[in-house]
C-alpha cells in the first residue's frame, strides 16, 4: 500500500518530490499537500480515492506484459458503474463479477491458454480494483483456499462493498 499511496500523493498533487535518505525519506509538500493535511480524515480518503480512480494508471498495481500498455478505453468508469450498481453489504461472488466486468469493459490478456489468459484478468481485476477497495475499507474480501498439488493457495471468493464503500463510490462517481 505504501508505493500506491506515493503514487496517489504525486498524482493528486500533494507531494513534489521526495528522497530516501538512509532509513527515512524526506518529503516535499506542494501547497496542495499542506492544505490536504489540514482537512478532515473522511475528506483526504475521498480525495485518494478519487485521485486513484481518476488520475492514476491502475496498470501499476498489475503490471504483466499481457495487459498491454493500456487499458480498455472507459475501463475505470465500466468499473465504477458495475461496483455503484452492488448492494452495500451483499456478498458478491467474485468469479460471475469479475467475468461480467471483463466481458463489458473488452479488459483482454494476451495468452495461448485461455485458461490463463481468465486467471490473469481475474488477478488484474482483484489486485487494481478489489483490493484498492479493501485497503479504503470500501469493501470486505473474503478468500478461500483451493488445493493445488500438495499445498493450498488462497483465493477470492467473494467481496463485499461496504456502505461506507457505497458512499464512497457514489461520491467520486459525481
């Protein structure tokens, strides 16, 4: 989360620069960073949130080769209608939600295999959307383990939005 939020930070401009010295890092604020600090908590997380919507490339959060150097056209905003179109509070299966976005945004993954080429942008969809999300408390993730030779790995099985994930969504759709 921390690298997300420096990206959120530069893209909203709040921040203009920054250097690692050592341990610590050395921060920079723009005027726009000083009057963020100075506004209440539920404003600053609408606002990074807003800025992570809008303005910044979701393609750092997922970035293989097979997703391209861009996304669909409308992606972020096929997106946000599809999660504004959620109950707050509904567990959604995440396989049906994440195929339907996929389908409805033309989101592709260059692979052979369409086996993996579906797993991939299942991973893409949860790591630049669902888990921003979750990292906002906008919504709930819930994983379950599948076996997978000898081991288990952990996979989404379900999300939901939280009502103040709702508001969230609804706010920055404005």
């Amino acid at each position: 989360m921390a690298y997300f939020s420096v990206i959120k930070i530069r893209r909203g401009g709040l921040l203009l620069d920054y250097q690692k010295q050592g341990q610590a890092r050395q921060w920079r604020l723009a005027r726009r960073g000083t009057k963020f600090l100075n506004t209440d908590p539920l404003t600053q997380v609408l606002f990074l949130l807003d800025t992570w919507w809008h303005r910044v490339n979701w393609l750092v959060a997922y970035p293989f080769e097979g997703m391209g150097e861009s996304l669909p056209p409308d992606f972020t905003l096929i997106a946000l209608a599809h999660l504004r179109a959620l109950p707050a509070g509904k567990r959604i299966r995440f396989e049906p939600f994440a195929d339907r976005l996929i389908g409805a945004a033309g989101l592709t993954w260059t692979a052979p295999d369409a086996d993996v080429a579906r797993m991939a942008l299942h991973g893409a969809v949860e790591r630049m959307i669902l888990s921003i999300l979750n990292d906002f408390r906008a919504a709930q993730l819930e994983y379950q383990k599948r076996r997978l030779g000898r081991g288990a790995i952990s996979e989404l099985a379900a999300f939901r939005i939280t009502p103040f994930g709702k508001w969230l969504l609804d706010a920055i759709a404005v």
